[in-house]
C-alpha cells in the first residue's frame, strides 16, 4: 500500500519539476541581454600637422575716430549708427558763420595790403626817377625800396591769412576719407558743442577684417609673421576662415602676447566684435613619422602608469575589456601624443571608462559607429 501512493505522487512532482527545469534558459539570455554598452573610437595615424586654440574678437581693417579739427557748435550730422559710407560723403558740420567772417576780414586785409603795396611800389618808382636825375638822395631812395619791400611782405602775409581762414572754413565741413566704410558708433547730437578733436563718428573702414587674439608664453616662440591660420566665428557654426598672421606682440599681457591676424575674402558678414577662435598650426617631425593622438580623457592613470580599454571582439555580440598599458607624450590640442601600446585600427573605450576593468565583458557591434 505504501509503495502505491508513493507511485502516484510520481507524475506530480515531475509535472512540478519540469517547468522550474524550464526557467534556466530564459534566466540566462535576460543576464545575456543586460551586457554593458560602451562608447568606443578607432585609433588611426594623425597628419603631421596640429592645431593649437586661441579665442580672440573680431577687428575692422581700419578704424577711426573722426572728429572735426576746429571747436564749434554742430550744424547737422548727416550719417546714423550702422549706415554705409563712401569716400567724399559729408558725415556732419558745424555752424560756419564764425569762420566766414574770418574770411571776410581776411580777405578785407588782403585787399588793403595790395593797395598799400601798390603806392609803396608807385613812391618807389617815382623816388628811383628822382634819384637817376640826383634830385633824390641815396638815403630817400633806400628808405623808398624799404618800403616797397615791406608793403609786398604784407601782402603775402594778408594771403596766408586768408588761406588760413579758407581752411578753417573747409574744416567746418567733416568728411569721409576712406573708401566702404560703416558708421559703428556716434558720439554727438546735432546742436552741441564740441572741441577740436573730440571724436565724432567711429568708422570701420575696408574689406579686410582682422582677429586679435593673445597667445600663450609657452607657444608665442611658434608664431611668425606671414603664418597661416585658420578662424572660426560662434556666429558662423561650422565654417573656417583662412587668415595669415600679421602682426606677432612682443609687450607681454600677463602671460600672454598679443597676435593680430588678417581674413581674406570671407563672403559672410563678419562684424567688429564678434567672437572667434584662431587655429594655428603646427608640424610634428617629418612625414615619415607615425603620430597616434588620443583625448586626454581616454587614457587613465594608474600607480604612475597609463592605460586605456582595448576592445576584444568575440564576434558574438559581445567583446572583451583588454586592458592595455600606453605610453604617452606630448598634449597637443586637447589631445596626447600615444607613443607606444596601441597601433592604428584598434578599438579604445572613451567613455566610463572608471567603472570598467579588465576581462569584462561589454556589449560591441563593430558595425556601429560609437560615439566619441
């Protein structure tokens, strides 16, 4: 009787085992599924050339300060901020009627000194007459010759005043000197008044637009005059500029020198104080060098040492964590020279790199591009 309920129990606790038998394998693939994905890079051989970084702000070609050369109050400004002008075009004046009676008067005396000059001429000529014929003596003809003399110097003097007054009268009027030019800031109303010198008008004049940047005391030694480099604009996402260095500081600001450049034909619209970035480059050894750069960010240090992540594939959809040791030299441009433990073509981790280590299993598809 025993032995036949023990039989009977039988087919349900098999029912009962196979299908916790069964858990196994689903178990497994979810454990399977949850492998780690990583961002990774392909390591290839840089060109012999290299950039260094430096922020600077964009510069006309010319800049100017007009102002008139006379004190007066003004007339009528005739450009506002942010219009285009052209060589010879009026920018402003002051009231004329001071300077036009400068003239007048000068013009007044003029006159008199001719008239003057005139009869001291004619009482010259006259005196000579009477001296050839000795009813004149030698001392009335040379007080007559003095005087002829003296009447001409006035006259001379009476036409530089009056050139003067011309030019002061000129100087009422504040014109543009320079060829495409645009009005960048004004620094007067119509009605006041203003000294000599006192800055009207700020103009940016010319094609050619220029970036000073400060360069670092550790790279100024590489920078030379006739350079070329490359600038690029926050306004003007994605674009480069080619520009040549045109003017190397060599008054210290702080620890850094200033670094004029000049763009050539940009096609964009590039105003004074945007901001810029200017590329210079570098060369690195000869062409027969085989320079390897990876971010700074990749390479980990460990008990003085450097490694990165090699990717191992298993071709399975997984690969396995190498965990390589690196030799690194020089930062270049945000990046480290790797003199040794890698070769082109193989597969570093780039990101999370902290909470890996060696021998674990990630999951990597070498068809898909990862991140950097």
């Amino acid at each position: 009787m025993r032995i036949t309920r023990i039989v009977g129990l039988l087919p349900f606790l098999i029912g009962l085992t196979m299908p916790l038998g069964g858990c196994d394998k689903p178990e497994s693939k979810a454990h399977a599924e949850r492998l780690r994905p990583v961002a990774t890079i392909t390591t290839s051989y840089s060109e012999q050339q290299r950039f260094y970084e430096f922020s600077g702000v964009a510069k006309a070609g010319l800049t100017s300060r007009l102002s008139f050369r006379i004190a007066g109050k003004v007339q009528t400004l005739n450009v506002t901020v942010g219009e285009k002008i052209k060589k010879g075009q009026l920018i402003a004046t002051l009231n004329p009627s001071d300077y036009q009676l400068e003239l007048q008067k000068s013009q007044a005396a003029l006159s008199q000194a001719k008239a003057e000059a005139r009869n001291a001429s004619a009482n010259y000529g006259r005196i000579k007459s009477l001296y050839e014929t000795e009813t004149a003596s030698r001392t009335e003809l040379d007080n007559a010759q003095a005087g002829s003399e003296a009447a001409s110097a006035l006259v001379r003097q009476a036409q530089n005043a009056l050139a003067l007054a011309e030019q002061r009268l000129g100087y009422t009027r504040l014109v543009n000197q320079e060829n495409d030019c645009l009005v960048a800031n004004s620094e007067i109303e119509s009605g006041e008044n203003v000294n000599a010198g006192s800055t009207v008008v700020i103009v940016n004049c010319g094609n050619t637009t220029k970036v000073e940047t400060v360069v670092s005391e550790t790279f100024i030694s590489r920078v030379k005059h006739g350079d070329e480099v490359f600038v690029q604009f926050n306004a003007f996402k994605g674009q480069k500029f080619k520009a040549v260095v045109t003017e190397v500081g060599v008054d210290a600001k702080g620890t850094a020198y200033p670094v004029t450049v000049a763009l050539e034909e940009t096609g964009e619209p590039i105003l004074p104080g945007m901001a810029a970035i200017v590329f210079f480059k570098i060369e690195l050894g000869s062409r027969e060098d085989k320079n390897l750069y990876l971010p700074m960010h990749v390479i980990q240090a460990e008990r003085e040492r450097t490694f990165v992540y090699v990717v191992k594939d298993n071709n399975d959809g997984s690969a396995t964590l190498v965990k390589t040791p690196v030799t690194v030299g020089q930062f270049t441009g945000g990046e480290l020279l790797v003199m040794s433990g890698l070769e082109a073509g193989q597969v570093v981790v780039t990101k999370g790199v902290r909470q890996l280590y060696d021998g674990m299993r990630i999951k990597y598809s070498p068809q898909i591009i990862q991140p950097l």
